[in-house]
C-alpha cells in the first residue's frame, strides 16, 4: 500500500513585501521617548499626558454609566448625551448652532478624528496642505490614504504664518489643508488674520478644511481660540475636531469629537464606521458631563496650565535654554543652542534622558521634508509642580556636572 506524500512545509517567512509606506515608517518618538524615560527612571515631560487625574464628576459619571446597562454598541454617530453636549458646547463658547442628529460625529480619539475627516473628502491624487512642524501621523496618514502631502513650514521664534508660501501650495489639485490650533509643538494661537488668510484660500480654491482644535480651552496670557468654522463662508468647509483627553486630562480615555456640516457629516460617520465604528459608551456619557461644566473650569483649567508654563519656563530660562513663547498647548519649545548643543536635538533628548533622567522630544519629529531645523527641543509642562520642579533640580545637576568635565 503507497503511503501518501505530504508537501514540504514552508517555514520561512511569507517573500510577498507589505505595506510599504508602513513598513518604512518608523515607531513614533513618543514611545520611544518613553520607552526610554521607563528604562532611565527619568521625570518624562516628553509625551503630552498629565500626571494627574481628570475632574472627579466626569470620572464618577463614566463610572457609574458603566453599571447602568447599557454596555452595548451605542450608536454609530455616538450617544445622545454626547452629541448634545458637543452641539451645546459648540453654540456657548463660539455660537455655532449645530444639530446634535446631523452635525457631530463622536470618535476614539482625535487621532481617528483626523484620518476619518481626511478619508471624508479626499481621493487619491488629491493633495492636502500641511503645516510643519506638525503632528507625526498627519504626512502618513495622507499618505496611507493616497493623498499628497504639500508642506509649508512656519519657522521658530516666531511660527509666523509664511502666506506667500501658502499660497502657493493651493492648486487646482487641492482638496483640503490640514492643521492645529493651538499648535503642537509650537504653542502658536493662529490670529483672526491667520485665520482669514486660510479661509480666502479654502474659499478661492473650493476646498476642505480639518481643523485639529484638541487645545481648544489651552490659551494663557489672554490669547483666545477662533475656530476656522466661525469665519464668514466656512461653516460648510470645515471639520472641527476636539478632544476630551486634552480638554478633561484624560487622555486615555481615547474620546473625540468632529462638528461638522450636514452635507460632511455622512462620510465622515461612514469613514468612523469602518475604522473603529464606535466608542466606549460609558467614556462618550462621562464626556458629555464635562462639556456641560461651568465656565469656571474651563478657566482654570487655563490658569492653572499657564502658571505650569510659568514655572517649566522661567526654570528652564534660567537654566540657559532659550524659551520660546508659548500661547497654548500642552508645550514649550526651548532652543539649545546657547547650551552649546548645536544641530542634533535627538542625541541631546538621549543624553538628557540617560544622564540628567529627564525625557524631553526633539523638534525635528514633528517635520517631514528635509532641512529641519535640529536645535529645539520640546518639553510638556502638564505635570505637577512638585514633578516640574524635580525636573528643573535634576537638569540643574546634570548641566553643572557637565560644565566641571
């Protein structure tokens, strides 16, 4: 009787390539910084979380919505809690009237926010203007999605809006621009003649706008934040999006929002539905009770970040950084030239890590196109004071026994 041949097994890896955009995108700084922080002990004032806990209503809401009995898929667009609130929300601080069942889209996080806007309105071919220095998924994201990045750079101390150059990004090709305000990493508030500016130029070119506004309530010094969507002609053109981590310090709650128009919202729920389809409903109704609070906190919530900032700055300009102005965000940009580091920020983060164990990221993360400037670093002042002051102390150390080499 012949005994039946089994084929070979293959027990190699499969030859066929995979993605290859992903393939040659690296792992984001932001883990690796941390990764880094973890290994040294150091104080991490690299990635934008704080070390301290959101508003107790807001937790014990989501806590309590847990228990209620209504753990199943919530709907597409988000709870009706949640999106009335958004709407709310957008109507009090900026006199957008939106419609909670039309206009508002709620999603696992701003991250998923951005690709799903972007997956909205482009095709592939279409190109998106990008502000640098910018959010890390912003260029492969586009780029995942078969858009073109068009990359205008805004250039430190400063971060003025460069218009000629922005003009001349818009073509007949454009379908939308892209950007933050507040801005990450710059701490850059775009002026109403900011703002006016780019609404000309999504208007004269008819396209789209996503507006990356998760620092929406992080403004000091009497700086305050315009949406693009109030702006005369916009309302149709732009996608608003916010962020409950940022604006509720709870960012790993993971819960965004988009306002949009009603002839957007569709494909930007249907784009949310095949990313990640819905969010955690308890998170969306404990998220809907902090929309709700008071004026009061949305105030403090400021103050108390500006006086952050106060203290991580001044320390740090003592200390012989040269800080950059900060008018929102989670973060400060301090040049580090004049400690003699001249044109390699990642090996100062690295040694800063390692030697002074304190984490910091480089600012050439943050570009996509060559010719980065390589002397900034960023530092995230949404910790503690007692934490920010330990930083200060240990940086203090660490240059001092550098300059007795």
């Amino acid at each position: 009787m012949s005994q039946a041949v089994l084929p070979a097994q293959n027990t190699s890896r499969p030859g066929r390539p995979q993605n290859e955009l992903l393939s040659a995108t690296g792992t984001t700084i932001f883990t690796v910084m941390s990764a880094l922080a973890n290994q040294h002990g150091a104080i991490n004032l690299g990635q934008g979380f704080p070390d301290y806990d959101g508003p107790e209503d807001v937790i014990e809401a989501a806590a309590a919505a847990l228990k209620d009995g209504r753990n199943q898929y919530p709907p597409l667009t988000g709870v009706p809690e949640l999106r009335s609130a958004v709407a709310a929300h957008n109507k009090r601080f900026y006199g957008i009237d939106i419609d909670p069942n039309a206009e508002v889209v709620v999603t696992s996080g701003a991250t998923e926010a951005i690709t799903a806007c972007l997956m909205a309105v482009i095709n592939p071919g279409d190109e998106v203007v990008l502000l640098e220095p910018l959010y890390d998924t912003y260029v492969p994201t586009v780029k995942l999605l078969g858009g073109i990045p068009k990359l205008v750079r805004l250039s430190p101390p400063g971060w003025d809006l460069p218009r000629a150059e922005l003009a001349a990004a818009f073509t007949a090709r454009t379908k939308a621009v892209l950007f933050n305000t507040p801005m990450n990493p710059t701490g850059k508030v775009f002026t109403p003649d900011d703002l006016a500016f780019i609404a000309e130029l999504v208007q004269r070119h008819d396209t789209y706008a996503i507006c990356d506004e998760v620092y929406e309530h992080l403004t000091f010094d009497g700086w305050k934040h315009i949406p693009l969507m109030t702006l005369p002609g916009m309302r149709e053109r732009c996608m608003r999006i916010g962020s409950a981590g940022k604006t509720f310090n709870l960012t790993g709650w993971k819960v965004g929002y988009v306002t949009c128009d009603r002839s957007l919202q569709p494909n930007v729920a249907k784009a949310h539905q095949n990313l990640t389809f819905t969010t955690a409903p308890n998170l969306q109704r404990g998220v809907a009770v902090g929309l709700l609070k008071d004026d009061a906190y949305f105030a403090n919530l400021s103050a108390s970040l500006q006086a952050k900032r106060d203290l991580l700055g001044a320390g740090l300009a003592r200390l012989g950084f040269g800080v950059l102005e900060s008018r929102g965000s989670y973060f400060i940009t301090t040049d580090i030239r004049p400690l003699g580091w001249m044109e390699d920020d990642v090996a100062f983060c690295r040694v800063l890590t390692e030697e002074a164990r304190v984490t910091a990221i480089p600012n050439t993360a943050f570009y996509a196109a060559s010719g980065a400037p390589a002397h900034y670093v960023r530092f995230a002042f949404c910790k503690n004071e007692a934490l920010l002051a330990e930083a200060l102390l240990r940086i203090e150390a660490w240059l001092q026994a550098r300059a007795g080499r």
